[in-house]
C-alpha cells in the first residue's frame, strides 16, 4: 500500500506518522513495521497502527506512552482543522480526542460525512493498493451474534447476553473484559515500512 500525506493540513500528525514510517523495527523508537491491523467496522473503516511493545500508562494523572524502557511524552493534538472532508474510501483518519503520539489511525471504507464533525482529522490518502484494502474488508471479524442462521429474537438474546457478561466483568475491574466487537479474527499485519 502507498500512501500520500497532507502535511500542510495535517503537519502534527503527518510528522508522527513519517516518525512511525522511519524508525527501524527492533530500535530504540516504535516502528509501524510488523504493526497490526486489529479492527474493522463494516462500511465505515479499518484501524492500523497498533504497534507492539508500545503500551499507554498512566502517570500522576497524565497519559504518557511507554516503549521499551522509554517514555514518549504525550503531545496534544492542536492541528489546524481545515475543510478536508471524509469524502472517500482510502482517506487515512485520525480522532482528534487522540494524542499526536498514539499510533493509531484508520483508513475509510467509503465517504464518512459523520466523521467531519470536526472530531477526526484527515491526514492522507490510499495511491495504491486498493486490492489490499479491499482484502480487510473480506477478513472476518468478532460480533455479537450468533453464529450461523438464528432467528432475529435469538441474535439479539445472544448479543444482550454478551454485553452483560462484559459489563459485569468490567463491574469486577477483570482486565480481559475487553470489547472485542470489529476485531479481525486472523491476524493482519504490517511486514515493512517505508518512505519513497
């Protein structure tokens, strides 16, 4: 897949991008090469950016990124919002409530109108690859139903009950209560990086 950014409307989050795209798998900074691809939401996107080895932590009440046995600062995200508009499938996305440090983006599936509320950032844009893209949009994914034919009463029993079992474990602060709904049921990663 290749990518062009738009740095002039995005420089905050294109700069950590390009840093992410850089760095060495296995260096001292966090790499998007052998990252993961972990989520989809059907017709709206797919998340990338998971990279491993890099956890968020908590320190005297601020967020702050933890990589090895470095800390990467928490940066705010004060990018200009300018009229770039979730118009198209293959736009790269970020939440602006995200910190710029946090790996995380997504890629559009189709135009995204809900996501130009001013809460999400466009920083770049699918050139090639779409064959790739169109690959994670067939990759199965965790929901709440039931699987195979269930009638409409049985699917939404099945979904209400998963959903209070979660709430529950969360209840009991179980750190596997985690919402996995979208998740890819194989694994999608990222081999390499580059810039051209």
């Amino acid at each position: 897949m290749v990518f062009g950014l738009f740095g002039k409307a995005a420089p905050i989050v294109v700069g950590e991008f390009i840093k992410y795209t850089k760095a060495p798998y296995g260096g001292n900074y966090p790499s998007y090469a052998f990252s993961s691809l972990t989520k989809r939401t059907p017709g709206v996107s797919v998340e990338a950016g998971r990279i491993k080895g890099l956890k968020e932590i908590e320190i005297a009440g601020t967020r702050e990124y933890e990589y090895g046995d470095q800390l990467l600062g928490a940066k705010g995200m004060d990018e200009p919002m300018l009229a770039l508009k979730h118009d198209r499938r293959g736009l790269l996305t970020k939440s602006s409530t995200q910190d710029a440090v946090d790996p995380v983006f997504e890629m559009t599936l189709g135009p995204q109108p809900a996501l130009d509320n001013g809460d999400s950032i466009v920083f770049g844009i699918l050139l090639e690859g779409q064959e790739a893209l169109d690959a994670m949009e067939k990759v199965p994914i965790y929901t709440y139903e039931s699987a195979g034919e269930q009638p409409e009463a049985l699917n939404s029993l099945f979904t209400n009950q998963k959903k209070l079992f979660l709430s529950m474990a969360k209840s009991l602060n179980d750190e596997r209560a985690v919402n996995r709904q979208g998740s890819f049921l194989k694994r999608v990663e990222v081999l390499n990086v580059g810039l051209l």
